[in-house]
C-alpha cells in the first residue's frame, strides 16, 4: 500500500464496547491526570505507547497523555508538576516512581517552527486540534486516542489497521518525516523489534537514504535512544536491526568499523550473548546499566587494540587502560556517555586480567571493587563464549558464596538498609 497522505479527514471511532481498552488496564496515576483534565474542562485523551501495547496485550511502559489544556494550565492543575523540554514544552506530573507525560495538542505551522537547513524542527510550540496533533506523531501505531470522557477509540491515520497487520507506517511522507526528526529511525528500529513488526516499506527503504542524517543529533539525545534501544528487552533484534538498516555507525562506529573487517567468532558471539543476557535482565525486572552495555558494545574494539599493543597478561591492565581511554573519548563525540557510566565501561574493562588471579589476596581486593559485580557478569559471558577459561566464571562464583558473610557489617554496628547496587546491562 502506498503512503496514506498526511490528512486527517478519515476519524474512526470505535466505541468503548467495541475495543479492548479497558479502564482496569490504565494506571491509577494515568486515570487520575486524565479525569482531572477532563474534570476542569479539557479534553484528555491516552496517546502513544500506552494505547497501541493495550492493543497488543503488552503492558506499557509508561502512560503519555495528550489534552487540549496548555503546558501552563496543566501545571496549575497538578502541583506535582513540572514543564520540561524547550523543542517541545511538556509537562511531567509525578506520582511516586511514575511519571506522566502530558503533552498539548500541536499543530502544525511551518512559519513559526524553526528547523535546520535539513529540515529538522529545532523547536515548534504551536498548539493546535487533536485532528492536527495525530499527524504530527511519528508511527500510526502511535497516533490513537483513547478519550476519557466517552472512552471511544480515535484513529485519525489508520493506526488499527497497521496494527493489526503489524506494520510500523511512518504518518506522512519520509522524505519529509525523516529529516524533521532523524531519531524516528532508531524509533522505527526499537518499535519493530519490541513489537515484533515490520517497518512499512517506503518508511523502511527511506531509512538508507536518510540515515546519514542521525550524525546531526546532539550526542546528548543519541545516548538517551541508544539506551532506550538496549534496554528495550529485545537487544538482539536491535541490534540486527541497526546493522540491517547500516545506522550502527551513527551510535558505535568504532563497532560497526570492527564489523566490516574480519570479526572472529568468538567476539560475535560474546556480544550477542551479552545481549541475550541484558534482555533476560530486562525481562524479569533486574537492575542494568549503560556503563555494562557501552562496555559490551566497545569491547571487540578495546579488546583487540589492547591485545595488539600488549601479549603479557600483567601488561594487560595498563594497556586496556589507555586503549579504553582513546576508544571512549571517540565514542562520546557520537553519543555523550555520562562519566560515571564510562568510567564502569573501562573499570569493566581493566578489572578482566584480574579475573585470572586466584591466588593470594588479590581476590578479595577485586571482590571489594564497586564495580566487580558487573564486571564479573562480563566475565562469566567471555568464559561462555571461549574468551576465558570456563573455570574462572565457576572459581569466582563460588569464592563470592564463600565470601558472602564478609561483606556483612560488623557485629554490633545497625545495619543499614543496604542499595540495591545498578550493576549490570
Ligand atoms: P514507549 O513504549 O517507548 O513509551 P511511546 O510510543 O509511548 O513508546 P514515547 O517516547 O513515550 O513513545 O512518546 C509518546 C508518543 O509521542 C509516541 O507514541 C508518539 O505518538 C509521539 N512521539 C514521540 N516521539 C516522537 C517523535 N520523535 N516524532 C513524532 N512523534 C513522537
Ligand atoms: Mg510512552
């Protein structure tokens, strides 16, 4: 089928005893911002992820919820608020550990939305009609309405339909779509391999032609979406995905220029089962890290360029040092890493000979670091893909058994409610 135009005479309704979205599956502080809104007046209406994985029978991540109510009104509504964001004003209401997101209907002006010489809108607040607002979303999978006050299905750009065939269509013209916002590309990656759908045709062929445009994003935005990308709990795919649709560049070149030389099977194979692993973690509710997963994603790299300067396993450690430092400062021009989180890529990194001494007391002092726990994870994964003597990853498993009872607080002392440590991804 080709592109539906980027026009929103077509409104179905599907009312609320002929879909499957029911008040029970939105959260308490969803319902509560929408009947707020809705009570002062303002239309309010589910958007987004929330709607589209009701759908699928996916419970969402997050709630977003889009009203007529401008950024300020919101916020005069919800003392728990805040507005956020300068490209798009919108407000952030939270309860507790949730937060949700409410945006105000945009319109489109192309006058008064100010955009790159490439097209990419720097900023545009124009507020505008709901009809409006459905076509200026990313994927018709993402552009359907539940409205609160009669609780009726909205779907302005033939959402239901892509989803029930599974198919992530860009709204619009990609040519256009695109270059507005770059980062709908790694949006159209993440979507396709969370939900298991294909990426429309014209929207999947215009993402070689425009890839190229990902280099323009602030690094600062590129780490926000390369974590959500692997932290999506389908890693895997992603990562086909990416090197399918050649945008791996754009987030790890220093990786993706790895790839194109002759990678040996056994770093293939630790990458895909670190993800395989941070999938699992995802998946069942363990903690992760982006510090863990910028030190999977760069180690290949690391890894031989260390190797290539040093054979001797106690030189190792200086030379992963420097090798992890060139190789991050290039990493984060593409994708700004916050410091704590590179510094446990390359603690990660560094600490890996050291996971080859057993003797002596040079366990306890790797044990104590306060990144072993997620470096000794990376090693358990090189040991299971023949990187590292499959001993080791059962030799510290056990010595971290035995030394359990150390890392209690001494008798006597109260003990405090220990953290749960973010290790790894
Ligand atoms: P997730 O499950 O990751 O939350 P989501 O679809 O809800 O997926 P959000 O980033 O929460 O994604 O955004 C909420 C909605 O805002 C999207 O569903 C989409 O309609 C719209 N949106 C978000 N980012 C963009 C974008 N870059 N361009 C156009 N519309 C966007
Ligand atoms: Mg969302």
């Amino acid at each position: 089928m080709k592109n539906r135009e980027a026009s929103a005479d077509h409104l179905t309704v599907i009312p609320r005893n002929k879909h499957s979205i029911s008040r029970k599956s939105i959260s308490d502080p969803a319902l509560k911002v929408l009947y707020r809104l809705s009570k002062s007046g303002h239309r309010a209406c589910l958007v987004g992820g929330g709607v589209r994985d009701l759908l699928l029978g996916i419970h969402p991540k997050d709630f977003d919820v889009a009203t007529d109510a401008t950024p300020d009104q919101v916020r005069a509504l919800f003392k728990n608020s805040r507005i956020i964001g300068r490209r798009f004003r919108l407000v952030h209401i939270r309860f507790g550990r949730d937060i949700i997101e409410v945006a105000t209907f945009r319109g489109h002006d192309e006058d008064t939305a100010e955009t790159d010489h490439h097209g990419r809108i720097l900023r545009d607040n124009t507020f505008g009609e709901i009809e409006e607002d459905a076509i200026r979303r990313d994927f018709t999978a993402n552009a359907l309405y539940y409205d609160i006050h009669d609780h009726a299905l909205l779907d302005y750009v033939g959402g239901l339909q892509d989803i029930e065939a599974r198919q992530l269509r860009l709204i619009g013209d990609p040519a256009r779509r695109y270059p507005e916002d770059p980062v709908r590309m790694l949006r159209a990656v993440r979507f396709a391999a969370k939900l298991d759908f294909d990426i429309e045709e014209s929207a999947a062929a215009a993402i070689y032609e425009f890839g190229h445009l990902l280099a323009v994003i602030p690094p600062a935005r590129m780490f926000d979406e390369v974590i959500k990308l692997f932290h999506s709990g389908s890693a895997v795919r992603v990562f086909e995905l990416l090197r399918e649709y050649r945008l791996l560049k754009y987030l790890v070149p220093a990786l993706d220029e790895w790839l194109q030389g002759e990678p040996p099977e056994s770093m293939l194979d630790f990458i895909d089962q670190a993800l395989v692993n941070t999938d699992t973690r995802v998946n069942t509710g363990q903690p992760v890290s982006p510090g863990f997963i910028f030190a999977v994603l760069l180690w290949p790299v690391v890894h031989q360029q260390a190797t290539q300067m040093q054979s001797d396993r106690q030189k190792m450690i200086p030379a992963l040092m420097q090798v992890g430092e060139t190789v991050m400062k290039r990493q984060v021009r593409h994708v700004s890493i916050p410091r704590r989180f590179s510094q446990m890529a390359r603690d990660i990194w560094s600490s890996q000979p050291r996971f080859h001494r057993t003797q002596g007391k040079q366990p306890q002092r790797l044990l104590a670091h306060p990144v072993f726990r997620a470096a000794y994870d990376f090693m358990c994964i090189q040991t299971m893909v023949g990187l590292m003597p499959h001993r080791l990853c059962h030799w510290w498993t056990e010595f971290q058994l035995k030394h359990a009872d150390s890392e209690a607080p001494e008798r006597g002392k109260k003990r405090r409610p220990r953290r749960r440590r973010r290790h790894a991804g």
